[in-house]
C-alpha cells in the first residue's frame, strides 16, 4: 500500500508537458487542393484566434500547481454535468474528443449513446467520479491553492475557465466587478466618495488640496446625476476655501527666489486652487451648451459670481451670466438677474470694476441683438447706484486753493539746493519702494480713492447712457419704418423702451447738458406729437403706456437740471391731454397714468387757467368712464387743480349757461386737440353729482368734497380726505380692489330674461277691448295689500337669513378660536414639561 501511494503521488506530482511541435515544412512542399480554397472561400475565414493556441502550448512546465488545479477542476465539472443529464445522449468534453467539420463549415463534437442497460454501470462511474472529485476539493483545502471555487455554479462557462490563466490582468476584473454592479451601488458609491472629499477638503483645504483633481474626474462620469452632484460638490468647496484675494500669477524674479517651506507650501496651494478653478469654469461652461445641465451650469456660475466677484476669471463667469439675462427659461433669467444686481450692490467685494465689465457685457449684447431682447436685461440697470456730485469738477477746488497766497505769487521760488547722485539713487528708490508697497495695499484692500471711485462711476454712466440712448434710437427708426408700411402693432418691437425710459428718469439728474436738448426733441417725436403737427395721424408703434412714459422723463429731465434749460414743454400737455381719452384699462398700465398725473400736473407750479380748466373737465370726463382706481386718481388730481386755480372753481356751479368766467371760447368743445381751444372754463362739472353716487364709497366722499368747495371762499380749502399724490391713491385703492374681491357670483341677467320670458304671454288687443276691465277699489287694496306683505315678509326674511348667517360665522370662528387657543396651551405646558426634564 505503501508502494502503491508513493506511485500515485509520483503520478500527481508529474507535469503533462504539450506534444512537440510537428517538424517544420516549407511552403512550397505543401499541397493545397481545390476543395480546400472552395471551403476556404466560402466559409470566409478571415483569420484564426492564434490567442488561447498559444496560451496553451506556450505553458512552463514550472507551474505544477496551475496545471493540476485545471485538471482538477474539468474532474468537478464531470462529476456535476453527468446526474444532469436527462436524454440518453452524453455529451464528450471538448478537450477529449476531436472535433469534425462537416461540409458546412461547422464543428461537430463526438457523442456516444448511453443504454438503458447500462444505469448500474453510469451510477457507479459517476460515484466514482464524484468520490475522485471530492478528494481533489479535500487536496485543494488542505494545500490552498485553488482560489476560485465558482466552477459548480458556472458549468456552462468551462472553456472561458480553462483558458483564463493565472496571470490576468488587474483592469480586466475591475471591469467585470463594475458590469455586475447595478447603477444604484455606483451612484451611492461615488456620491459617498464626493462627500468623504469634499469634508476633508473644508476641513483641511492646504493638505488635502489635492482631492479637487479626484472630484473633478468624478464630475466627468458619464451618469448624468454623478456629474450634476459632482458639480453642486465643487460649488460648496470652492465657495468656501477661495480666499477673499486675487492671486496672480508669479514673475520670473520671483520664482528664481528661494523660499521658505511655508511660502513654497502656500504657492503650491495657489497654484493648484487657480488650475482646478479654471477647469471647473471650463467644464461648467462646456455643459452649458447641453439641455440636460444647463440650469445646473447656470446657477453654479451664478453662485461663483455672486460669492467671489473678486476672485480670478471672472470675465469668463461675467460673459455667461450677461448672456443669460435673456433666456427664454424664467428661472434662469430670474436667476442672473438678481445675480447681476447683486454685483452692481455690493461694490465693495470688487471695488466697482466688476460693475463696469457686466454694464459693457449688456451694451454689447444690446447692440448685437439689435435691441430685441428681454426687458428684464436692462432692468437690472435700475439697481446702480452713483454718487450725487459726480457730474460736478474739481476744476473749481483747484482754481480756490491759489487765490489764498496770491501775496506769495510775485515772489521768486527759492532755487533747488545741488544734490549728489547718491541721494538722487536713494531717493528714486525709496519712491519705488513705496509705489509697489501702495499698489500692494490697494490691490489687496477693496476701499478706492474719491478720485478712482468718480473715475469708474464715470465710465460706468457713459456705457449706461450710451445703451439708453441707442435704444432710442432704434425705436424711433422702426417707429418710423412702421409708420411709412402702414404697419400698427402697439409695443411688438420695443421690447427695451418701457425700462429704457424708466432708467432714464431715475438717471436724469446725472445727463449732461449738452444732450438734453436732443433728448427732450427724441421724447418729443416719441410721445407722437410731431406727426400730429404735421397734420398726418400719429403713428401707434408705441402703446399708450409708453408715450406717456416719453412724457413722465422729459418732464423728469427738466426739473432735474433745476429747470435751467429753455424748453417749451406745452407739446407734452397737449400730448397727455388726447393720450387720457386713448386710455383702456384693459390694456394700459394704469399705475402709469396715474404717474403721469403726478408729474405733470400734481408737482408743477400754478398751471395756466385755460390748460387747468380744460385738464379739470377732461379728469372728471375720465373718472366716469373708467374703473374706481382710475377714478380717485383723477379726482385727487383734479382737486389738487381747483385748489391751484381758484378761479376754476366756477365750473362747479350749475347755470344753464355754463361758468360765469368768460373766456375766448364761449362753447365747451369735447372733440378739440389743444386744451386752449376746448373751452373748459365754459363748461359744467356735472359728472360730479353722478360721481357722489358711486359704488365705491372712497369715490363717492371724493366727489362730495369737490363739490363742497362750491359753497367755500376762493382762499378757502375744503377739509381734506387724501392727503396723498394720484399716484398713491391709485395703488391703495388697486391693493384694497383685489383684497376684497366678491366670493360669490351673482345671478346672470339672461337667466332672469329667460325666467320672464316664460310668464310672458302676448294678448290681442280686441279681446282687451271687450273685457270688462272695471275692478272694485277694495278688492284691489286688499290684493295690493297682500302682495306688498309678501315683499315686506321676504325682504325680512332676507335680513334675518342674513343676520343668522353673520351669528353662525361669528361662532365658528370663535370655535376655531378655542380650539387654537387650547393648541397653543398644550404646546406651552409640553415646552415647560420637557425645559424641565
């Protein structure tokens, strides 16, 4: 037995080397026959895997234990196929039986048939089989070199088995453990890896400054919410560690400089913060351009923007945002333009220069796109701010300070005392020392100069009214354009008008003079004035809304310049006085009109008798015609002109003949363009007594104290009600309007004319004739009686329905009172219990 088990081992223990290879033969001594190049050629075998051939044949014979662990493993794979089997046919491992290749081309392997006779037999080879397979898995636990034990799970992957040798290669199974993970593990995978980098990096930014290079190649996956999460990742870290410092970028000197530890540790932080940022805006400005992160891009360069304005690159985050501010998606436009007005506010994080590269970014876009963008793109210009005396010199400070010592003028400057070179070179240096140590201070310090601040605050205005003034320009060429192709759509093609005009009369007091004339002659054309003077009809390119705006801002302009400039603004008048009846509600900005009122008529001196009259008469026109809002505007305003012009008052007396005043037009003329040829003085404010009767009560006390001034002296004023302008009282009254909106409709008039419509029957007037139409009086008054108890019982019953339903609110409410009060009281007493415990 001994000698027996020595042998087996000896056995094992012996290598199976590869056959020798068949002598080499030269091409020439081979014959290829015609049968061959047929098959050849029609089975198109282009080349032969010459890959697993080699494996096999080009085996050591040192690996003793890879050969015995594939023999092993074909004995186990025997063992588990063979009680498998169901038909009568048992296949031939490959490696034992020799293929045949049929005249199709295709591989055939050897199969022998197994009798039903033969079970006893087939049972007792398998167990042997099986028992031989057991003892080469007892061999491998005991020795440990059998290190993949997946061939009884995977028997139908014995060749792929057999070839993979011991050696493979490392990024091959990473691939094969990433494709049998699901999306969901590499996802949490990498989002855990993010947050692991991104603590280590706030926690420690200048030794772990290195982990930004990981994120950012986690931030190029291919999965769209690793990438998004990736980006929002790097958004908090670089919000967080980029210094409130621009770094730039060192000279030649003072790389060739040595250093400390500390200031090489620092330079290398720097360095490697400034290439991961610009990689950031690089990738952050690539996925711009891809719908599924755009918004994702936008607002993290929003974000960066708003945070660190002062920070390197930030034309490149300036241009994107800029660019943006038009965007047909809302929130991304709402988004860069609160992001823009935040920079144009906090001046102090950028010392102002950022103000002028977005303010030049918003010209240029402007004049590239033909002024046909979003009115929010220009709107964000209303939240600069300038200083109050930036339009004065300095010219006038300089020419004071020498009339001081005009006693030392005639007298000789005392000469210079000879200086040796040295102290020149000294002193030359000291200078530039101290040059480069303040350009230092002020490069790091944000605070600026008065001189430097009027500087860019100037160049700032110069590009704001250079856009202002170029949209004015094109809307009065396509104005003009429109006008001659008899083409009216109000407002299709200004869509930059209604907050260029609004920028402009915040801005007016800063204009030069130089330009006023100009401009007031631009508003002018604008407003439509000119073409009526022409005596053609004015064109309607501009809504109401903005010819009005036109002269809102030439008034603005006027008094902002302390009313020095010689311009007669009686065309505006007379352009407010027709814009009034052009007025819908439906379609106008009533807060406009309501702005106009105020500027025009409200802040100006004492107008003119005849222009008041005819403004008085034209108000109280307007404010029955239009809505309650609309109306306590042009009450407050037409009030304001009776207690201005006293002598308008006689339009409210109610004469046949009109007001007693005489005036050069004895008849009232409601069609006149000219409020001078109206003859408003000869005309009756009878619109008031119908205007007492308004459904609004604010409307109504209105009127009623209009009318009281009638009875008062011409020095005395009525007791006032609103002590506010048209254009408060509009918004109060708007606000209070939507506030108390009815809940419940009313009953439709047509179903009332259908209900009538049904009682109605039409009767001929010959049978009328014939009746007998004599009635008796007390029947009559006991009939009259009685249905004028049933209206009195129902309009009673209407009251009391009404005030039942006011008791039952009133007591639900107090409920829900108790209820809420018992809440918050349980509340109190949980709070005390836990303050204690």
């Amino acid at each position: 037995m001994g000698k027996r088990s020595g042998s087996k081992r000896k056995d094992k223990n012996k290598v199976i080397l590869p056959p020798e290879l068949p002598p080499e033969v030269d091409d020439d001594a081979v014959d290829v026959s015609d049968e061959d190049i047929e098959f050849y050629s029609r089975n198109e075998f282009h080349h032969f895997d010459q890959e697993p051939i080699d494996r096999y044949v080009k085996r050591t014979a040192g690996d003793e234990a890879e050969v015995e662990r594939l023999y092993e493993e074909r004995e186990k794979r025997k063992a588990l196929r063979r009680p498998r089997e169901e038909n009568d046919d048992l296949e031939v491992d490959p490696v034992d039986a020799l293929p045949i290749k049929n005249l199709q081309g295709e591989l055939v392997y050897n199969r022998a048939k197994k009798a039903r006779s033969e079970e006893n037999t087939g049972s007792t080879k398998s167990q042997e089989n099986g028992a031989d397979a057991k003892q080469g898995i007892n061999k491998d636990e005991q020795t440990g070199k059998s290190k993949n034990k997946k061939g009884g799970d995977k028997v139908k992957n014995t060749q792929s088995h057999i070839e993979v040798p011991k050696g493979k290669l490392h990024s091959d199974v990473l691939e094969e453990v990433k494709e049998e993970l699901s999306a969901e593990e590499l996802f949490e995978k990498k989002k855990a890896q993010l947050a692991e980098l991104g603590m280590a990096m706030l926690e420690e930014p200048e030794s772990n400054i290195r982990s930004l290079n990981d994120m950012l190649s986690i931030s190029n996956d291919k999965d769209q919410k690793v990438v998004k999460l990736g980006l929002m990742s790097l958004l908090a870290v670089f919000k967080d560690i980029i210094p409130s410092y621009r770094i730039r970028q060192l000279t030649e000197k003072e790389l060739a400089v040595e250093v400390s530890k500390e200031v090489k540790k620092t330079r290398y932080y720097e360095y490697t913060l400034i290439r991961c940022y610009k990689a950031y805006l690089q990738k952050l400005i690539s996925l711009e351009k891809q719908p599924h992160f755009y918004s994702v891009a936008v607002r993290c360069m929003c974000a960066l923007l708003d945070t660190a304005p002062h920070f390197n690159f930030r034309e490149s985050l300036l241009a994107s945002v800029a660019k943006n501010l038009s965007s047909s998606d809302d929130v991304v436009r709402k988004m860069c333009c609160e992001t823009i007005r935040s920079v144009f506010i906090n001046e102090g994080k950028h010392r102002g220069e950022a103000t002028i590269e977005a303010v030049r970014l918003i010209a240029d876009h402007v004049k590239l796109n033909d002024c046909q963008l979003h009115p929010d793109s220009i709107e964000v210009f209303l939240s600069l701010r300038f200083d109050e005396d930036l339009g004065e010199d300095e010219t006038e400070e300089q020419k004071v300070k020498p009339k001081k010592n005009k006693h030392r003028q005639n007298q000789e400057a005392p000469k210079p005392l000879p200086v040796s070179d040295k102290k020149k070179t000294r002193r030359e240096l000291i200078s530039k020392a101290r040059e480069e140590v303040d350009a230092d201070l002020r490069a790091v310090s944000f605070t600026l100069d008065p001189k430097e601040r009027k500087g860019i605050q100037r160049e700032t205005l110069s590009a704001l009214f250079e856009t202002y003034f170029r949209i004015l320009k094109h809307s009065m060429s396509t104005s003009n354009l429109r006008s001659k192709a008899n083409i009216v759509s109000p407002g299709a093609s200004h869509p930059l008008l209604a907050p260029c005009l609004e920028g402009l009369g915040k801005f007016s007091h800063l204009i030069d003079l130089d330009f006023m004339g100009e401009l007031i002659a631009c508003l002018k054309k604008l407003s439509g004035y000119s073409d009526r003077q022409d005596g053609t009809p004015h064109d309607n390119t501009l809504s109401v809304s903005e010819r009005m705006q036109c002269c809102i801002v030439a008034f603005k302009v006027w008094r902002s310049n302390l009313e020095a400039l010689n311009v007669d603004l009686q065309d505006f008048f007379v352009q407010l006085y027709n814009l009034i009846l052009e007025y819908r509600p439906d379609r106008d900005r009533g807060e406009v009109l309501a702005d106009a009122l105020k500027t025009l008529l409200w802040e100006g001196k004492q107008q003119d008798m005849l222009r008041a009259a005819a403004f008085i008469k034209r108000l109280a026109t307007f404010a029955l015609s239009f809505g309650s809002a609309e109306a306590i505007a042009a009450l407050v305003t037409l009030k304001h002109l009776l207690q201005k012009n006293s002598k308008c008052r006689n339009m409210l007396e109610n004469d046949s003949g009109g007001g007693s005043l005489s005036c050069l037009v004895a008849k009232y003329n409601p069609e006149a363009k000219d409020p001078y040829l109206s003859g408003g003085l000869a005309s009756v404010l009878w619109e008031l007594s119908l205007l007492e009767k308004h459904y609004d009560i604010s409307v109504s006390s209105m009127a009623s104290n209009i009318l009281s001034m009638a009875t008062l002296n011409p020095t005395q004023n009525p007791v006032p009600i609103l002590n506010v302008n048209p254009l408060e009282a509009y918004r109060d009254l708007s606000i209070e309007r939507e506030l108390s909106k009815p809940a419940s409709k009313a009953l439709s008039l047509n179903l009332k004319k259908r209900r009538r419509g049904k009682e109605f029957v039409a009767l001929n007037p010959e049978v009328l004739r014939k009746a007998d139409c004599s009635v008796d009086k007390q029947e009559l008054e006991e009939k009259l009686q009685s249905h004028f108890a049933v209206l009195r019982g129902i309009s009673e019953n209407e009251r009391l329905r009404a005030e039942l339903n006011h008791t039952l609110s009133s007591i639900n409410m107090y409920k829900e009172y108790k209820k809420q009060k018992k809440k918050n009281m349980k509340s109190k007493i949980i709070r005390k219990k836990v303050a204690r415990v």
